[in-house]
C-alpha cells in the first residue's frame, strides 16, 4: 500500500471516528492534514492559522 492509499485509508477512518460524536471533517480539514503529513507545514503552523482565521488551504 503506498502512501497515498494508507493517508485515504487513515482519513476515511478518521471521518468515521468523528461522525460518530457528530464532528464532521471538511475537504479543508483533508487538505490540512494531508500538508502536515507531507510536512509542508508544521501542526505547530496549523494551529497557529487556525485560531488566526487564516485556514485556507
């Protein structure tokens, strides 16, 4: 499995974890994680742009 699948995989699972307690991933949220797992950006950056109302991915 490449690491294109695993991150798929990983995000559909991590969507159904979510809906569970009715938390709601976002296409936003997908493009986040998918630049903090390919470390273009740091989480430390993520959450800085996030409480900066600056989350446009």
């Amino acid at each position: 499995m490449n690491f294109e699948e695993k991150f798929n995989l990983d995000v559909e699972n991590l969507k159904n974890d979510l809906a569970i307690e009715n938390m709601y991933v976002t296409d936003d949220d997908i493009s986040m994680l998918r630049k903090i797992s390919n470390n273009e950006i740091t989480i430390n950056q993520a959450i800085h742009d996030i409480i900066k109302g600056d989350y446009n991915v």
